[in-house]
C-alpha cells in the first residue's frame, strides 16, 4: 500500500511504484473512476482504449459480426500485411 498527501491546492503526488506500474510519465493524463465505494486511479489512454474497445463491440454485435468474423477477418489482414513486406 501506497500513501500521499493532499496539498493545499488538492494536489496529490502519486507514488513512484505506482507511477512505474501504470507507465506514467510527465504530462501524461490519469482517471478516476468510482468501482463499488472505490476510487480507482488509471492511465487516461489505456480507459480510452477500454472505451473503445467497448463501443467497437457493441457496433459489431449490432450489425451481428461475431468473434469469428472478426477473427477471419484479422487472420486476412495479417496475411496481406505479411505478402506487402515480402514484396
């Protein structure tokens, strides 16, 4: 367990084991997001990619694209990928 203080100005400095976890740098952004009674603290893009993510899926269930389709389909690209390489 990690402990900070709160400034004056409601800054908190987070923990250099914590910020190595996350992968955070300087300027980088975090989130918070409240779980159960809990503040969980997050690197801001990996939460975008989450949403994303979620959203991608979604779509894909709307308009009925299972998992295999999607895996079909990322199983072309990577061959076409690898024949561009080759050439």
């Amino acid at each position: 367990m990690e402990v900070s203080r709160i400034s004056s100005k409601g800054q908190v400095t987070v923990p250099k084991t914590i910020r190595q976890k996350l992968k955070l740098d300087v300027g980088d952004r975090v989130a918070f997001i409240e779980d159960n009674g809990r503040i969980v603290i997050t690197k801001a893009s990996i939460l975008a990619l989450r949403e994303l993510q979620k959203e991608i899926g979604q779509e894909a269930e709307n308009q009925g694209i299972t998992e295999e389709d999607l895996q079909a389909e990322l199983e072309k690209v990577r061959e076409d990928m690898w024949n561009e390489r080759k050439k």
